[in-house]
C-alpha cells in the first residue's frame, strides 16, 4: 500500500510540473502571437498614414517628378491607391485590434487556470488567408510566404497547446 501511494505521489508531482511545463510553453507562445499582433498593429497605423500622406502628395505630381520618378510610375502610383487599400487597412487594423485583446484574455486565463479561449487562434487563421490569396492573385515573394508559413505555424502550435492544456486542466 505504502509503495503504491509513494508512486501515486510521483506520478502526481510529474502531471503537475507537466501541467506547469505546457502552462509556461502557451505562456510563451500566446505573448509571441500578442506582440507579433501588437507589431501589425503599429505597420497598420503606418500604412493609413502613408496611404494619406502618397494621396496627399498625388494633388502635387512635381513633387515626384523632383524626385526622380517618371510619369509611367506616378501614373501607377495613383492607379495602386484605390479606396479598397485604404479599406484593407482599416480591416486589418481592426482585425488586428480585436486579436490583441482576445490574445491578452487568453495570456490571463492560462496564469489564472481557466478556460483558454480558440477564438484568436480561428480568427488568426482565417484572417491570415487574405494576405495569402493576394500574394497568390498579385505575385509571389519568398519573405512573405515565409513570414506567414512561420505565422501558420506559430497559431497551429498555439491552438494545439491551449487545447492540450483545456483538456488537462
């Protein structure tokens, strides 16, 4: 009896330093994905200043010119700033906005050992198809498609931890 109790006790304390090991992993993770989000956030707010400020300078085309860029280039300039890129920002902004605070609740729930949400992790996936389908439709890049292979990576890995650690806990 007394040996069954002493390995009871052993198993019990590996679960628990098992349970603490997964808790600090998502920890880990979770704060990777919060400021990889808090990172998109601040380009956004870039590409809406720079969007207005390219709108701005196109009123004023001899300030390219001063410059160096032709014609032809200004001309696809002003063609590329449609309202659907300013569209796609805000959306992005948005996105990324709603996913900084879903993430940050999930950082609490895991020091707090309560139920993890999967909601950043879907939308963090389904968002990340935009990029993707317009790099596809616009043209291929190899940083791009890395950047967001290693995203789909890092959300997958998160979303499997979170739910190991809910079915666990």
């Amino acid at each position: 009896m007394r040996k069954l109790l002493v390995h009871l006790l052993k198993v019990e304390g590996a679960l628990m330093i098992s349970i603490e090991k997964l808790e600090g992993t998502l920890k880990s993770l979770n704060m990777t994905l919060f400021i990889w989000k808090i990172l998109s956030l601040v380009m956004d707010v870039f590409g809406i200043a720079g969007y207005y400020m390219n709108m701005a300078i196109l009123k004023h085309p001899e300030n390219y010119e001063k410059s160096g860029m032709t014609s032809q280039q200004i001309e696809q300039l002003r063609n590329s700033m449609t309202p659907w890129v300013l569209i796609s920002i805000l959306l992005a902004l948005v996105v990324n906005a709603i996913l900084v605070y879903l993430l940050f609740r999930n950082h609490r729930a895991v020091k707090n050992k309560d139920y993890i949400s999967y909601w950043p992790y879907y939308l963090s996936l389904a968002f990340i198809i935009l990029p993707i389908i317009n790099q596809v439709l616009s043209g291929f890049s190899w940083f791009s498609t890395v950047l967001y292979l290693v995203q789909v990576v890092l959300i997958v890995f998160t979303y499997l931890k979170a739910k190991q650690l809910n079915e666990v806990g």
